[in-house]
C-alpha cells in the first residue's frame, strides 16, 4: 500500500491511520528514540511539569499508546489516583499493557479500546487528559476537543503535545529534508516500513499549527489556551482549562 495521505477520503484516514500503528506497534519505542535521537523523553518530561497532577487524581492518557505518560503518572497520582490509558488501537494497546506490567506499574491503572472522537465515560470524570502526538492523526479533531472537553472536570485541564510549525525558517528547511528524507528511510531499515513513515511526516506537515490549534482548543470550549512552542517549534505544549 502507498498511504497517499493527501488523495484519500476523510473516512478512509482511520483505516490508514490504524494499519500504520499496527505495523510499527512492537518497535514503536524504539522508533521514537530514534527518531527524535531520545528528545521526545525531554518533551515528555516538560509536559508532565505543566501538567499540576497530584496524588489521587484521575488522568487520561488519550491515543496513550505504549503508556510512557500512563507510567508516569501512575506514579504520580499514587494508589489513591488512577490513569487510564486509552488508545483506538488494539496493538498499540497490548504492547503498552506488556511494558508497564515489566515495569511493575500496575494497580491504578486501566486500559480502555476507545476512539478520542467518542470517549466512553461520563461527563465531569478526569482532572487531566494528555493527548501526546496522537490529535494529528485524529479524523475530526474539533470533535475529539469536544469530545475531552465533557469527560474533563471542572477545573480539570487538557494538555496537547504535538508536532507543530517550526518558529526559524532554515529550520524549517532542514526539517522538512529530514521528515521526508530520512525519516522513512529510518522506518525502511527498523520495521520494513518506509510507507508508515512517510504517513507520518505528510500528517506532521498538515496538523495545525500554533495560533490555529489555540483557536480550535478555545471553539471547543477550553479557557486559558496558551501553549509553548518546544525545541523551536518542532513540538508544541498547548494547554487549556475547563472551568
Ligand atoms: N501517546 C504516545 C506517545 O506519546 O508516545 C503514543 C503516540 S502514537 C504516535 C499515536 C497513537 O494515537 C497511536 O497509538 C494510535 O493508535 C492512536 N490513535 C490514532 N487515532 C486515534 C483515535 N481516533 N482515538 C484514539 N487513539 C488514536
């Protein structure tokens, strides 16, 4: 299959999107180390600062994938918390289950087959949801903030780490090189999957950027949208409340 991101209907994105994380599924942390040469651990590490969780609460870890913001913040919220970690993505899931339970994180949290457009839980349930590079490959993403925004409590606040728009132009440059050149080349040698890859960069280069995705947080209903741009912009924080 060639993942002709940019040709294929909106209803067909879901299927791609799900082919694409069950073939990278079992090197899936592998890959981001490589990738991003282990910088995606210094962004995690920024978002769970600004994210305020303290013991006893409950977290979502939305699109959580292989659960590196479930470990953490099963620590955090303690035995008293919880952290439920969701994903649409079966493979994902269970490879995510595998290295948390190796990791001895096992009794706040739970695991739940769930598509961020039509969360599964009652209104007013989570004081944090952390969608980590997971929004871009959402189909309907006003849907999906809405979607946050009712299973959040009052007070409780979303956290959007994702790809952005690099904020100097020769980054850009050399960054669009790497996302279109090298990147799949790296997905080629490590899962024999240059396809995927490529899938990746071409939604990286489609996601909103900053100011829009601000805006999109705000139509939804969050207050206090504000994000920060990381690495000079490869990566946004945004953050917004529900009040
Ligand atoms: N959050 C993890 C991290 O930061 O390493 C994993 C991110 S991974 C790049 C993206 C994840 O989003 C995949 O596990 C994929 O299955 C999931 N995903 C894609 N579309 C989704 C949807 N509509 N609802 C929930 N999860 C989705």
């Amino acid at each position: 299959t060639h993942f002709g991101f940019k040709t294929v209907a909106k209803e067909d994105k879901q299927k791609m999107v799900a082919e694409v994380f069950h073939s990278v599924a079992a090197k899936y942390d592998l890959m981001n180390d490589l990738m991003s040469f282990g910088i995606h651990r210094v962004w995690k590490r920024f978002t769970i600062d600004c994210s305020g969780v303290r013991k006893g609460q409950k977290v979502l870890d939305l699109a959580g994938g292989t659960g590196d913001f479930t470990a953490k913040f099963s620590r955090l919220v303690g035995e008293s918390g919880e952290v439920v970690l969701a994903d649409i993505n079966d493979s994902m899931l269970r490879v995510g289950r595998e290295k948390l339970r190796n990791l001895g994180v096992v009794s706040n949290v739970n695991y739940v087959q769930a598509n961020a457009e039509s969360l599964p839980f009652p209104d007013n349930t989570f004081d944090c949801i952390v969608i980590s590079f997971g929004l871009r490959n959402v189909t309907d993403k006003d849907k999906a903030l809405r979607s946050m925004y009712r299973v959040l409590k009052p007070g409780g606040r979303l956290l959007v780490l994702e790809f952005s728009k690099p904020i100097i132009e020769p980054l850009s440059k050399i960054y669009d090189f790497y996302s279109f050149n090298i990147l799949p080349k790296i997905g080629e040698v490590v899962v024999n999957d240059a396809d995927s890859y490529r899938y990746l960069s071409e939604s990286i280069r489609m996601h909103p950027a900053q100011p829009v995705l601000k805006e999109m947080m705000t139509e939804a209903g969050f207050e206090q949208v504000s994000y920060y741009n990381l690495t000079a912009g490869i990566v946004a924080l945004h953050r917004g409340y529900k009040f």
